[in-house]
C-alpha cells in the first residue's frame, strides 16, 4: 500500500518542482497573513518579474504535475489561440444544445441581475469547516506574462476543465480585458485577483464568459447566471471550481 507523503513531504516536492522562490504557510486560523504576504508580493513581483501564486498543498494537485517539464517547454513555444474566440465559441455550442435538450432551462438560467454576493478575498484559502486555512505555498512563479503560470502549474484537461493551452488564452484575454490575474491554485479550484471589479455595463457579459468557462460555479453554485453577474460588479476576486 502506497504511503501518502506528509503535508511537508508535499510542500517540499512543490518546492522541488517549482524551483522557485517559495514560502510555506501552515494551517492557521487567521488568514490576513496570507492575503498581507499575497499584496506584498504582488507589488514586488511588478518590479522583479515575477507572478506570485497560492498554490495548495495539495497531494492531487502534485500529481498533475509529473513529467512537466516537457509540458512546460510546448506550452511556452506554441502559439496561443484567442481566448475570446474560445469563449464564443464553447458559449455556442452549449446553448445549442441546451436550447435543443431542455429549452427552458436556457431562459431559467439566466435569471435576475439581483441577489449576489460580493467576493473581497480567496474563497479556498480556508478548510471546508472555515476554521483554519489550508496548507499553502506563496510561490514567485518566474513568468514574464500572468496567463504563462499555466504552463508552470499545469491545470486542467478532464472533465469540463479547459486544457493548459485553454486556460492560459483565456487568462491572457482577461488580463489584457479586466486586469485579471491568476492567483491561486488547488487540484479543482483556480482564483483569480483584480484591480477593481467590472461595471455593471460589463458583469452580464464577464458572467456569460464565466458560465461558459466554468459552468458548474452557476449549475452548482449561484443558481444563475444574473446572480453571478451582480456579484461580479461587487467582486475583486474571481472563483472557479470544477466538479
């Protein structure tokens, strides 16, 4: 029976496989620090080249991480679709066939831009019973652009989790769009942080683009894709979570 390495065995073999500047934060019941350390390195990151990144120790998360350095090498010499494109695209095809399956789930979904709730910090920073966070690494990925980390901290491909490749053109559309930023990582949540949040004019269509790229953050989360939309307007933070 296979051992299952302790959470410094994981933090050591991320900082392996980083090869970076990292610092480990421990479970702790106030996350301040963190977010404190997060801004902190930000700020120093424009300067010094670098995008810092709360990665999750996380052993599930490690394994998608085998053999990437060969992956990291192809994901930063291909060329990178357009990442509105994709959006449009994947947007298409999912109300065809809705529209097609269930044509009033379509007009359910979109529902009043009313009842959100803003987002003003990293959701998977803390446990599921809130009382302490996560072990996490605050690690200063050396990326020249924020949507590369992907090809570092390999993400995605099963389920309805878009591919390294997906994920890094959508980032760089929203970051060139919004600001947006990658900023935390566990094996099924990816946060993002902003300057500010969108208008009210933008947050239907940053929610429509949001739904599309994640739809399960709507199906079973929000309810809908109006109440996404008003909690967006409110949010500096963007979360992503895949079944």
């Amino acid at each position: 029976m296979r051992e299952i390495p302790t959470i410094e065995e994981q933090v050591e073999q991320l900082k392996e496989y980083l090869g970076c500047p990292c610092t480990y934060f421990p479970p702790m019941a106030d996350d301040q620090p963190i977010m404190d350390a997060y801004r902190q390195a930000r700020a120093r990151g424009e300067k010094e080249g670098f995008l810092p990144m709360l990665v999750a120790a996380d052993e599930l998360l490690l394994e998608c991480f085998e053999d990437a350095d060969q992956v990291r090498a192809e994901l930063l010499s291909a060329p990178l679709e357009s990442g509105e494109e994709f959006l449009q695209k994947w947007l298409k095809e999912m109300k065809e066939e809705l529209e097609e399956d269930e044509p009033d789930y379509w007009e359910q979904l979109i529902g009043e831009v009313s009842d959100g709730e803003g987002i003003d910090r990293f959701l998977s920073l803390r446990d599921f019973n809130g009382k302490q966070t996560v072990p996490v690494v605050l690690a200063e990925i050396p990326v020249k652009n924020p949507w590369e980390v992907f090809a570092y901290l390999p993400f995605g491909g099963w389920n309805e989790c878009p591919a390294n490749e997906e994920h890094m053109a959508v980032a760089k559309y929203w970051f060139e769009k919004y600001g947006a930023v990658p900023a935390l990582m566990t094996h099924d949540v990816l946060e993002y942080s902003l300057p500010a949040p969108v208008s009210q004019e933008k947050a239907m269509e940053v929610a429509w683009e949001q739904f599309t790229y994640c739809s399960d953050i709507v199906e079973q989360g929000v309810g809908t894709v109006g109440r996404l939309a008003d909690g967006l307007a409110q949010s500096k933070f963007w979360y992503f979570w895949w079944d």
